[in-house]
C-alpha cells in the first residue's frame, strides 16, 4: 500500500488567553489605532447584548441570540471585508454586523419583529440575519458564482456555527464552491454548542477546519478569542478570493458563554466549571490586557472608550423605541412581484 494523499490542517493564534504575544504580529496589528478599532467593537458587541438581554427580560425584544465570548470573530471578519463584499450572517453575528455599518437599532428593530430592521442604510447588499441553520452557506455559494461570472473583485463571507456543519446546506455549498472556485469565504464559529449539542457529539472529525478536504478547499483552524488571529486570517482568505484564487474554509475556536438565545437555559446542559474554564480565554480582556502593557493605551481611555459605546447603545434603543409600529398591511408587501389572489383577498376582507 502507498499513500495517495496527506493533509494538514494549520493553527493560528498571536495573542495567548494572558495578552501576550506568542509570535511576531502582522503588520495591521502594529497600528494601535487598528487594535484600538477592533477592542472597540468587541465592547461594543458585548455592551449590546447586554442591552440586549435586558430588553428582551422587559419584554421589549422576542428572542434574542447573545454573541458573548464570540466577538472576536466577529470584530475580525467585519474588519477585514471591503464596503463592495457581501456578508451572509448568522443569528449571532452582529459583532460583524457592526463594523459594516448596521446600526445598533436596526438589530434591535430585527428582534423586535420589525423587518425593517434588514433594511440597512448602509451596506446595501449584505444579506438579512439566517435564522434557519446553514442556508446562508447556499446563498454565499450563488452571490459568489455572480461574482465570478461577472469578473468582479469581490467576495463573499459566510458565517456559520458548529453544529452548522452538519447540515447538507454546509456539504453541499462546500462542494460547489470547490468545483467551482468560487470567491467566498466560510468562517466557522465553533463555540462548541450547538444548543444542547456539544461538539464532540456532533462530528467524528478531528477539526471542523478538514471538512473543507473533502471539497478541494483550503482549511485552516485559528484561535477564535484572538482578534488579531481573526481578522489576519479572513484578511488573507478574502484576498486570495478577489484575485481569483476560490474559496477558504476558517474554524475559529472559541465557547458560547451564554445561552443558545433568550429561550435557552444552558445551565441545564453544561457545568459552571465548563464556563469558568473557558471564560478565561476572553477575547474581549486579552486584547484588553495586550493594549494596556503595549500600545500605550491608558486606564482612563478605556474608561472613555467603555462610556462613548454605552452612550451608542443608549442612544440606539431611544432610536429603537421611538420608531413608529410598521402599519398592518406591511405583513403583504414583501411577499411576491404579484400578490396571489388568495392573499389579495385576504388583504381586502381585513380592510387593508
């Protein structure tokens, strides 16, 4: 017998879980005002789903899904896209959202109920919030083909979870962007939940990043509470996509420390030790504790940094609550070009 094949799946970190530097830093990570922006928008994710939570508790949002203990790879891959790029998120990706320029209010509107929410005034063609698992991956896969066939420098970036990647929709766009060489790039965040579900009852596989093998895609693993990690990671895939190069597969390691969404009880299926444990690889204090020593970021800027965020987020729920209800036959604009007639006559029998 001989070997046909062989196979290795590379890891990335810069800064360990105490903010110290384990290797040499890229070139972006040098710039304190690029660190500075990237530590900004993981506090304000996680200032948000604070709020955000909180507001949910006061019945003032549905069922709202907390990215804390995740921003970072949030923060990086919305750092690291172009205005013309096109982003397919999850349910818990506003820290990428963010930096695209979704307002904090429009996300409030979404789990409010409110469609509008999606209606973003900026990054016009980014794509709604996926609430069903793993479907974004196809729409990436066609938004990308449009791409290409049209010899744009463009990309596509996929967020996806765990427990994503074992949906068809995960194999089947993994596949065709492969065959295809498409310009998109899957980002896994493996926060190890996927609800209930821990990762080691969800795949056999070693790594989520060597899923990527199977379809001819470059795989990759990065620790995914190092920002720096993050952002020099998608960085690196988005490029290779808009020169032409196909896709890129990215497994972030990190741990869901929250529950799975507001109707979620995760102390019913996870040990406190387990949270303690992992918590101490916050994303948010190591890069916290890395400007502090290094980047000649003093105590009482962070402070400053801490009160402007929680003044954006104020400000964005009085922008949430003073937005007037959507009217009642808004429920039919969005439906079809033509609304059928059964729903036509619906509308006319209500008074709409």
């Amino acid at each position: 017998m001989k070997d046909v094949a062989s196979f290795r799946i590379h890891y990335t970190q810069f800064l360990d879980p105490a903010g110290t530097p384990v290797e040499s830093l890229p070139d972006f990570a040098r710039e304190p005002a690029v660190l500075i922006d990237l530590y900004r928008g993981m506090v304000a994710a996680r200032q948000f789903d604070k709020k955000a939570i909180a507001m949910q508790r006061t019945g003032q949002l549905g069922t709202y899904a907390s990215c804390l203990g995740q921003e970072a790879i949030g923060a990086g891959i919305g750092h690291a896209m172009r205005p013309e790029d096109v982003l397919f998120p999850s349910y818990r990706d506003q820290a990428a959202q963010f930096p695209r320029g979704v307002r904090m209010a429009d996300i409030l509107l979404y789990w409010g109920g409110d469609e509008r929410g999606m209606d973003y005034a900026r990054c016009r063609e980014d794509f709604p919030i996926c609430v069903p698992v793993a479907s974004q991956c196809c729409h990436a896969v066609g938004v990308a083909y449009a791409f290409k066939y049209r010899g744009e420098a463009r990309a596509a970036v996929c967020i996806v979870g765990d427990g994503g990647t074992s949906k068809g929709d995960f194999y089947e766009a993994l596949n065709a962007a492969g065959i295809w060489r498409l310009p998109v790039v899957f980002v896994i965040n493996n926060n190890q939940w996927a609800i209930s579900v821990p990762r080691a009852a969800q795949t056999a596989a070693e790594t989520l990043a060597q899923k990527a093998i199977a379809a001819g895609v470059a795989g990759e693993q990065v620790d995914g509470n190092d920002v720096i990690a993050v952002r020099y990671a998608v960085d690196r895939a988005l490029e290779k996509a808009r020169r032409g190069d196909g896709p890129s597969l990215i497994e972030a390691l990190s741990y869901r420390m929250g529950d799975h969404t507001t109707a979620d009880n995760a102390s019913r299926y996870r040990s406190t030790e387990e949270v303690e444990r992992y918590g101490q690889a916050d994303p948010v204090a190591r890069l916290r504790a890395y400007l502090l020593r290094a980047a000649d970021w003093p105590e009482e800027d962070d402070v400053r940094l801490e009160r402007s965020v929680a003044a954006e987020v104020e400000q964005a729920v009085r922008d949430y609550t003073a937005m007037p209800a959507p009217s009642p036959e808004t429920m039919f604009s969005h439906l079809y070009a033509t609304l059928p007639r059964a729903y036509s006559v619906q509308r006319e029998t209500a008074g709409l």
